[in-house]
C-alpha cells in the first residue's frame, strides 16, 4: 500500500498540461474581439457625442472628443419640437403611431404563429404541409412585390391609409418565420406530454394553454424581439400604407435628417436618430439571455 503511495506520488499529477492564458491564440482572438468591438461602438459613440454638443462646437470638427459643455436641447428639439413636414412637433406623434402600430401587430401576429407552429406539429391536417411550404416560400417574396395587390386589397376593404390597415400588414407578414420558429420549438417538446394530455382528456386549447405556452417563454421572448425590432424600424410599409398624420417614428426620422430647407442642425438628427432606436435596444438589453436561449431551441432543433 506504501509502495502504491509513493509510486503515484513521484509520477506527478495527470491530466492535461494547463494552457497558458496569453497563449498565442488567445491573443489573437481577444484582439480581433476588441477590434470588431470598437468598430461598431465607435459610430454610436459619435452619435451620443454630437447630439450632446451645440452646432458651434460641432463645426469645430472634432467628432470623436467629448463635449465641452454639455447640451439637452437638441433632444428636446428632436423630440418635441424638430418640423417632419408642415408639422414640427417633433418625433412625439411618431412615436405614438409606432406604439399604436406595435402593440396590436406583435400580439397578433405571435398569437396566430404560435397556433399554427402548434397545429402544424402535433394537430396535423389533410394539406398540413403544403400550408407550411406555402408559408415559408411566403418568407422569401421580396416585399416590394406585394405592395401594389396589398394597396388594393386594403383599398377595397376600406381600411388603407388607416394605423389598422398597417397592423394588418405586419400582422401578415410577420407570419412566415414566426410560424418556423414555434413549430421548430413545439417539435422539441417531448411527445409523451402531448400524448399524456390527450389521454387525460385535454383538447386542442386545453394542451395549448396549460402545457405549451407555459414551457414556452423562451421562444415567445425570440418573437417579441423580432416583431419588435422589424415593426418599429420599418419603414416602407410605413410610408406606403399610411398617411401623413399617421407616419410611425422612422417615417418622421427621415423627414427631419433629409430636410433640405434652413440649417443641418446634425445634434438633432443624431437625437433624433438615438430616439428612434431606443426601444429595440432596450427590449434588447432587458430580454438578452433570454433570446440566445429561443434562438438556440426554436431554430436549431426540430
């Protein structure tokens, strides 16, 4: 027993040799990191900057230094008081008409995909896949393709040119891919909770509501993210099927930085600019984990 003792003693510790942390790879990992960092925090930090500064100082030229004095006007310009047309109250009824436009096509939209994806995988119907192929080919139609039948088709129903007209579309169009990705992640959901369910006597909105959506926030949480950030910085279906009264916030973003009469005043297009995104980021930096998780389990598995 001695013997043994000694003997692994003298061998030393086994296993693999620790690897150094500064080895060669790692720096040249950390540094591109760092490198591809910078380049895309450097145009944000130009924005903040300059919407912080008076034109003056703007016209020193220097955009990457810090302000010397500090100013809060060209946000309060951009949000109340910037013209974005014959108007000039600012982003505020843009930003207004966004929320208007939002709300109602993200919960209708995650609703109806989620009982599609939900069907499609575990109530098949005569036709199922054809309706899933004709789905997904949907994803891939170029938008600008459908915007004069869809002119027409709201024309007719009376609702173009109306915030209800544009849910409809987003409503639409956001079908497609939202519909992948809660088929992808109800398929990964075992079948025996399905089939324990329909034994104990659960139908179609029995299983849907008590067994799906509650192990299902992660890929709720990938499509909120996604409808969020595709409605709010849209911009075309914006244009095109509403009018200037009902112009979402990147409408009117665009009016303000493509203006052409008296002084570019670039501290309020970048507040202007900064105002406009902050609703992604922030639903972006509140729901991050969250995201990666859904991504990982509705668009790999399945």
């Amino acid at each position: 027993m001695a013997d043994t003792t000694t003997n692994t003693a003298l061998s030393g510790p086994r296993g693999p040799k620790p690897r150094k942390r500064l080895s060669r790879g790692n720096i040249i990992l950390y540094s591109t990191l760092f490198v591809v960092c910078v380049y895309y925090i450097l145009p944000l930090w130009v924005m903040v900057m300059t919407s912080l500064k008076g034109m003056p100082e703007i016209r020193m030229g220097n955009i990457f230094a810090p302000p010397v004095d500090i100013e809060f006007q060209p946000w309060v310009k951009a949000w109340a008081e910037a013209c974005t047309g014959l108007n000039c109250d600012g982003l505020s009824r843009g930003f207004g008409n966004s929320v208007r436009i939002l709300i109602p096509s993200v919960i209708l939209s995650i609703a109806v995909a989620s009982v599609n994806g939900y069907a499609l995988i575990n109530w098949r119907f005569k036709g199922s896949d054809v309706f899933f192929t004709i789905l997904i080919f949907g994803s891939f139609i170029p938008y600008q393709v459908m915007l004069y039948p869809i002119v027409i088709l709201l024309r007719e129903a009376g609702i173009y040119g109306t915030l209800w007209g544009l849910v409809l579309v987003h409503t639409v169009f956001g079908m497609p891919i939202l519909t992948l990705l809660f088929r992808n992640y109800f398929s990964s959901i075992p079948e025996e909770l399905f089939k324990a369910a329909r034994v104990d006597g659960a139908g179609f909105w029995g299983i849907y509501f008590r067994i799906m959506l509650p192990m299902s926030l992660p890929i709720f949480v990938v499509a909120i993210i996604l409808q969020v950030t595709g409605i709010w910085n849209d911009f075309l279906f914006g244009v095109v099927f509403t009018k200037p009264d009902l112009y979402p916030m990147t409408v009117q973003l665009n009016n303000i930085v493509n203006s052409v009469q008296g002084v570019k005043e670039y501290n309020v297009n970048m507040a202007a600019t900064l105002l406009t995104g902050l609703v992604p980021l922030i639903v972006y930096f509140v729901s991050g984990k969250l995201f990666v998780r859904g991504i990982a389990a509705g668009a790999v598995k399945g």
